[in-house]
C-alpha cells in the first residue's frame, strides 16, 4: 500500500462526514504524522481507524502534498479575524498609521507561526488558548500606557464568529475573547508613534510562548529571529 502523504478528507467529505468530523480527523492525521499514534487516546486512535477503513486503498502513482500551513483551520481563524478588523477599521477611517491592538495581536501571531511552522494540530491548537490571557493583559498595558492617547471603539467579537459559521467556516471556531472577556467589545486603537513600540512587545511575548509550548516545536533546533525583524 502506498504511504499517505497528506490527509484524505475530501475522500470522506464525498462519503458525507459533517465538517466537525472532518477537522478532527485532520487535526488527528496531523499529529499522527509528526508523532506516531502511541500517544493519542485511545478513542482518537479507533476513529482514525474507521475513517481510513473507508476509504479506499491509495494508488502507488498517487502523488499528494502535505497541507500548507496557511490552510490549516487555526491559521484560517486567525486571518479570518485579522481580515474581519481590517475591514472594521477601514469604515473607520482612522487617521493614518493609527491600528488597532487586537489586529496587532493576530498579525504578530501569523507572522510567529509563519516563523517557526509548528503542525498546528490538536495538541498545538489546545496549547493556543493560553494566548487568549496573553493579550488580555497586553492590551490592559496597553490601556495604562497610552491612555492619554488611546481610542476606543466597539468591534462585535462574538458577531463576526457567528457570521463566519452561517457563511459555512468552521463550526469548531470559537472567539477570541472568552471567560470574563466574553462579551466585552472594546476595540483599542494606538497612534502611529506608539504602533511599532507594542507591536515588538507582542512579537517578544508570543515568540517565547508558542516555541516553548506548542508541543510540535518541542525538539526545533530554530533560532530567534534577529533583532531587526520588526522594523
């Protein structure tokens, strides 16, 4: 049998699994890929099983390639949120080089996978909801540092996940705000002259954490950026 070089969930969409199944099943191929089964729960390892008992054999000419990075679902979420505030602030016509902080955040965080290109499967996607505090408290810094300058404007979080899933993404996404967050829709924007000072303090935060704790990452030999790389 021919090995698998990607994952075949088209095959499984035509057999009718719903999408959740579907990005599961992903997310399960792409752990079992980087780290072999032995530490999947028993229960992921059988519905792994019963996806691929049925799907037919792979042809040995068969020839596939292995999903970008920029296609996997927390990637996707990441831009759909990012593409969602850039929209917001464009109808805002803020004054030029003013930006948002949580747009910062996301930009940031894609330029950090962009990087380092952990798997982003299961374990690294459980991993990523500790990031969420993260710029919770960066952007209550941000609040107490330039609060003098500071604007704030009401961006609906959980609105643009609601539309996202009636538009047809997917229905695993969930908010960036949660817990206490939830409903709070305050939408800080910085002046130009404070933009490139927090943007290489996001950068800082998120480079540390998704290298020590996203578990694909946990035997990269990948050095830090160099200093200049936010300029």
């Amino acid at each position: 049998m021919a090995k698998e070089l990607t994952h075949r969930a088209d095959e499984l969409k035509q057999l009718g699994w719903s999408q959740e199944d579907l990005y599961k099943y992903i997310e399960l191929w792409d752990y079992r890929q980087r780290w072999g089964s032995i530490n999947l729960e028993r229960e992921d390892r059988q519905f792994l099983r019963k996806a691929e008992s049925l799907l037919p054999e792979i042809s040995k000419n068969r020839v596939s390639l292995k999903k970008p990075l920029n296609e996997k679902s927390y990637y996707c979420w990441i831009q759909f949120f990012l593409n969602e505030m850039n929209d917001f602030e464009l109808k805002e016509n803020l004054e030029d080089g003013m930006r948002g902080l949580w747009p910062i955040f996301l930009e940031e965080e894609l330029r950090v996978i962009d990087y380092y290109e952990p798997v982003l499967g299961l374990p690294d996607t459980i991993k990523s909801k500790l990031i969420g505090p993260i710029r919770e408290e960066l952007v209550k810094e941000a609040l107490d540092k330039y609060e003098k300058s500071i604007i704030t404007k009401r961006f609906d979080f959980q609105g643009a996940l609601v539309n996202a899933k009636s538009t047809g993404k997917n229905s695993s996404w969930r908010s960036l705000r949660d817990g206490d967050f939830e409903e709070n829709q305050d939408y800080q924007i910085i002046e130009k002259i404070n933009v490139l000072e927090f943007r290489k303090k996001v950068n800082i935060k998120l480079l540390s954490f998704i290298r020590e704790n996203f578990p694909s990452l946990a035997e990269t030999d990948k050095s830090l950026p160099p200093n200049d790389w936010i300029n």
